[in-house]
C-alpha cells in the first residue's frame, strides 16, 4: 500500500527536513549542540544510520516506511489479539492496509516512528508478563520502553510514565495490595508448569527485570543526551522551544462540540445495552438497538463520505470525526472494568485502553487530530478491541467487529486516495513528475516543483563552487543531502519553532558564517504554510543581496566576498 502511495504523492518540505536533518548527523554535526530543532532525535539518527549505510537514496527511505509499514500492522495485530479472539481480531486490522500511517503519509516521519515503537515495547511487554523468559531478555525488552520517547516527546514521555505505573504496580504493588503471597516452594513450580502449558499468568519476576530495563534505559538515555547535546540544550529545543508549537485552540475545538459527545453517548449506550444479557433472554429491540447504536456512526461517517464527498470542495470527510466518540466510549468502558482490571494478571491488557486514549490525546495536542491522527490509527483499533472484547462468548462479537471494519475501511479508501490529509500540499499540477535518475529516483510530485529542483540543481552544478556556502530559503527541497553540501546556518528550516532568531539576525548570522549565496524559492509546494513561516526573511536577505539570476521557481541571491568586485 505504501509503495502504491509513493508513486502518487511526494512531500518536498517534509521529506527534506528528515532527511536533510538527517544528512548533518552523518557528517558529525550534532543535533541541539550544533543546530536547533524542536524535536526529539531518534528518527533523524535512524536515517542518518541508513545514509552512512547505504547512501542517500530516495529507495532506502521508501522501502523503510514499507517496513514500518507492514511491521505496524503485525504489532497491532498482536495486541488486539491479547483484546479479542481470532477472525474479530483480523478484522479491527483490515481498516489499517489504509490507515497504516505511511499509506496515509508517505515519507519517514516521527510520529509513525514512535507509534511504532510504542506498538513494539507493548507487544514485548506481554511476552515478558505471560511469558517464561530469560532475566536478559526481560531486562532488554525494558530498555526499550524508552525509545518511544526519543522518537516523538509529547508520545513518548507520557507513555515511558505509563509503562513505569504498570510495572510498579503488578510487578510490586498489587500482591501486597490485595494481602496475598506466593511462596518459593510447590507454588512456584506449579506456575512454571503452568507456564510450559501455555497460559497467560503473570511473571512477576520477568516484569520486575522488565522494570529495571526501563529504568536502566532512562539513565542511559539521560548519560547519551548529556555527553553528546547537552542536557540544557536538549531541554530547551525538546521543551521550552518545542511547546510553542502546541495547538493552544484543540483542547476546546476537538472536545468541545457537542456533537462528538452525543456520537460518543450513542456508542456508550450502545455499549450498555449490550452488556445487559440477561442469563435467559433478552428482548429482540435491545439486540437490535445495541447494535444500531454501535454501528451506526460508522454506517453513516461511510454513506456520507461516499454520497456527498464530491459535491462539496472544501469536505474533510467525516472520518476523522470519529476518533472523540471512540475515545469516551473507551474511556466508559475502561472506568467500567477498572476494579476488576486492577486485581486481574493480565496488565498490558488493562493499560491498552488507557494507552490508546492517552496518547491519542498527547498526539492530538500538537496539531489537532485532523493533522495528528496520520500515526495512530493502531491506537483507534486497539480502542475498538477494547470496546468489544468484554463480550468474546456472544455471536454478535464478530458481527460488529466486521461491521465496524467495512465502514471505516469503506471511509479510509476516498480518504487516503483523495489525500485529504496532505491537503497542505499542491496539487494543482497538470500532471505528475516523477524522478527518473539520481538519488531522488523514484520521488513523485506535481508538476512544476521537481522540474524547478532539477533546474536548479543545473544551476548550482555549474555556477556555485562546492566550497562555497548556499544558504536555501525556506530549504523546501532536499537540496544539502542532494548535493552532498553543508548547511552554514545553525537551524534546518526556517520555521518559528526551528529557528528563535528574527529575520535580520538570521541575515547576520550568514554574514558572520560567510555565506555569500542565497536560494529563495518562488514556487512553493507548501505554499500557504511556508510563506507565512518565512514572512521577512527573503525581504531582509534582498536588502543586502542582490539578485544574479532568475530561474523558473527560484531567485539566486549573490553578495560578493570583500576580496572580489564582480558578481558572476
């Protein structure tokens, strides 16, 4: 699916930012220490890590999102499986062949990297609790709960914290709490045994070296951070600089209208009428109703997608307004079961539904969910598992399971192939461009912005001598990791959480650095986001450097050095 969807769409600016980010850590330049960036580094290290393995090459990037891909899917998989059983389980995946988040988006990207971790530590975390495992092994699994954290803050923070309240309490915790004790002797042996058989019980044992594993990995990424960065400096861009970028206004706009709540109450009651069994019968208008009331928001999110979608231009279909809804159902229901859940030995079981809500809310208050959502369409499923996985022994499990499945697939299919979520892109071209020879070989876009790169790679090629420091405004393209060129100034792109200094400081800091060349691009594939980035910031460079050449989407800025008088 994700090969699919990088023969459609590529995402200049974006995908210049990882890997031109990318490109600095190859060349030893140090994230925080030697250039800012407001976010945290494991997904720019990881492709730096393929550069110097294989090259820069647009092919190894894409096939990684295809890994990540698949491996996202598998991991889900393994999770709602702990939720529900079988074919229901099969189905609350199907949904994510489309809403897998490089089928939605193409390029590598950190919030799809720390989902995936999170998925990966989760999955490793039931292994170890259900599982006979080796204290190495336990403790390794526990390293890596930090990871999630290095990929992505406002994620993986909370999520670090989460895991740490799970282990504390059923690794140490929950026996005293609830006044009983196992012994060394026969009881031991017979949990192994049972253990050999291939049931669920708790190790507790293999949790409490999972909890050193987690502990150990915060200390050794807390020793990394320190030696490499500096922890001031991490604390400034991960932190301080990085919470402007926080969407102040989705709190009250994602969860104050009224009418996610009343979806969510249709659902919450569906719920309800559904858990109301009866040991003998139940009347058929609450079978009935149940299961209109569960179903019914998806039915028609699917039928309004394909009925009116075309006919309204701005239309965000109605997908995404499903997220609230299923996030007060969960948490409804996860408040329903917690007494029982706390007692129970199953503990990835009854954190996933406080996981999935959790960080979707974390995830959300960057951007809002309509930008947010991309990377954690898993947690959406593992919600929807968690919904239904009280009523495994009813028939009409299955049913919904595969009923919900459809629908969302049937909406993420106009969805995904309209690219509503990269809607922040241009697409007005009359036709694709693809890339057809170099390291860019493969990469995909609407005419003119690959055509205008390839001009102006021509141009540099022939008139800026590789010693010479350009400096690319708004650096929308890859042009540092194409070229094989440095970047002179101390931020990647120019954006307000990227960089703290004003325009005209920006223009002192390349005076200071040498910079002689300036590229401001013209023709922006990001138009309406990145003009409002860089507002002052060609005007202050114009006032000092004159413009040399005029290419189709390019101005070419050039300052003499003081020791030469003409310009090209």
């Amino acid at each position: 699916m994700h090969q699919w969807q990088t023969g459609r769409i590529g995402v200049l600016g974006d995908y210049a930012y990882i890997v031109d980010t990318a490109w600095r850590i190859a060349q030893g330049e140090v994230m925080y220490r030697d250039f800012g960036l407001p976010h945290s580094p494991l997904t720019f290290h990881v492709q730096a890590t393929l550069i110097r393995v294989f090259g820069f090459s647009y092919g190894v990037t894409a096939w990684y999102c295809t890994v990540v891909n698949v491996g996202y899917v598998l991991l889900t998989y393994g999770l709602v499986r702990v939720l529900v059983p079988g074919w229901s389980g099969v189905a609350l995946c199907v949904p994510l062949v489309w809403l897998a988040p490089h089928s939605i988006y193409p390029h590598p990207f950190y919030d799809p990297d720390a989902c995936w971790l999170v998925l990966l530590n989760l999955n490793l975390l039931h292994w170890v609790a259900t599982r006979r495992v080796g204290a190495v092994v336990a403790f390794l699994g526990g390293v890596t709960t930090v990871l999630p954290a290095l990929a992505k803050q406002n994620v993986g923070y909370p999520y670090v914290v989460l895991v740490v309240g799970v282990v504390v309490w059923w690794g140490w915790v929950r026996k005293r709490w609830a006044g009983g004790h196992v012994g060394e002797g026969s009881q031991e042996e017979s949990k192994e045994e049972r253990k050999e058989e291939g049931t669920e019980e708790l190790d507790v044992v293999g949790l409490r070296w999972f909890g050193a594993g987690v502990a150990a990995g915060v200390v050794g990424a807390v020793v990394w951070l320190g030696l490499t960065c500096g922890l001031e400096n991490y604390w400034f861009w991960i932190f301080v600089s990085a919470s402007r970028r926080l969407a102040r206004p989705t709190i009250p706009e994602t969860y104050g209208n009224y009418a996610p709540w009343a979806v969510g109450g249709a659902l919450v009651l569906g719920w309800w009428l559904w858990q109301r069994k009866g040991e003998t019968a139940r009347p058929s208008w609450v079978t009935t109703a149940s299961l209109a009331l569960l179903l019914g928001p998806f039915v028609v999110v699917s039928a309004i997608t394909w009925l009116c979608g075309r006919f309204f231009v701005e239309f965000d279909y109605p997908l995404l307004s499903l997220w609230v809804p299923v996030m007060i159902l969960t948490l409804v229901v996860g408040l329903w079961q917690l007494p029982s859940a706390l007692s129970a030995s199953q503990p990835v079981r009854a954190m996933l539904p406080w996981m999935a809500v959790i960080l979707t809310f974390f995830s959300f208050l960057s951007q809002g969910y309509t930008r947010s959502s991309y990377g954690i369409w898993a947690c959406f499923a593992l919600m929807v598992a968690y919904a239904v996985s009280p009523f495994g022994s009813d028939r009409r499990q299955p049913l919904v399971c595969w009923g919900i499945a459809l629908t969302l697939t049937l909406a993420a299919i106009p969805y995904v192939y309209h690219n509503i979520r990269l809607r922040y892109v241009d697409q007005r071209g009359a036709s694709l461009q693809t890339v057809s020879s170099g390291p860019l070989r493969g990469f995909t876009a609407y005419s003119p912005h690959l055509s205008n790169f390839a001009e102006l790679l021509g141009f540099v090629a022939d008139h800026i001598p590789e010693a010479e420091p350009v400096v690319c405004i708004p650096q929308e393209e890859p042009f540092y990791v194409v070229t094989g060129r440095r970047n002179p100034l101390p931020m990647v792109i120019f954006d307000r959480t990227a960089t703290p200094f004003s325009p005209e400081s920006i223009v002192e800091e390349a005076g200071r650095r040498q910079v002689n060349w300036v590229i401001v691009k013209r023709v922006l594939q990001m138009d309406w986001i990145l003009a409002k980035e860089i507002k002052g910031i060609p005007e202050a460079f114009s006032r000092k450097y004159p413009r040399v050449a005029r290419l189709k989407g390019y101005d070419i800025l050039y300052r003499s050095a003081p020791a030469q008088a003409d310009s090209p």
